[in-house]
C-alpha cells in the first residue's frame, strides 16, 4: 500500500512538474506567446480612451461655469 501511494505521489510531483515548469519553458524557447499584445488595438483603445476624458473635462467645465453663473 506504501509503494501505491509512493507511485501516486511521485506522478502527481512529475505532472505538476511537467505542467508547471517544462511546457513554459519550451514555450518560451520556441517564442511562442499565447496572448501577444496588439500594438494597434492598444493605441486604438488609448486614443479612445483620451477623447473621453476629454469628453467629461469640457462637460465638467461646462458645469462650473453655469454654477458660478447663479452665483
């Protein structure tokens, strides 16, 4: 019974190991990369993301002013 769970340890330390350590490895050895980063969505998603801060700034601005108004 020693020797089962002697074996279902060491498998279990060898996937973990295989799984954990080794496929990364190769992986990064071929240069391959599961989720490579798009240089044109990013930008794209950046330019977005300005022209609606700029957006909300000229409506905050339009705000103040038309409170300092009824003041």
């Amino acid at each position: 019974m020693e020797n089962l769970n002697t074996i279902g340890l060491l498998a279990l330390g060898l996937l973990i190991l295989i799984k954990d350590v080794v496929r990364p490895l190769v992986k990064r050895l071929n240069h391959r990369n599961d989720n490579p980063i798009n240089l044109e969505v990013f930008y794209q998603e950046f330019k977005d993301f300005k022209q609606s801060q700029e957006k909300c700034s000229d409506e905050l601005k339009a705000r103040i002013a038309k409170l300092e108004e009824k003041l």
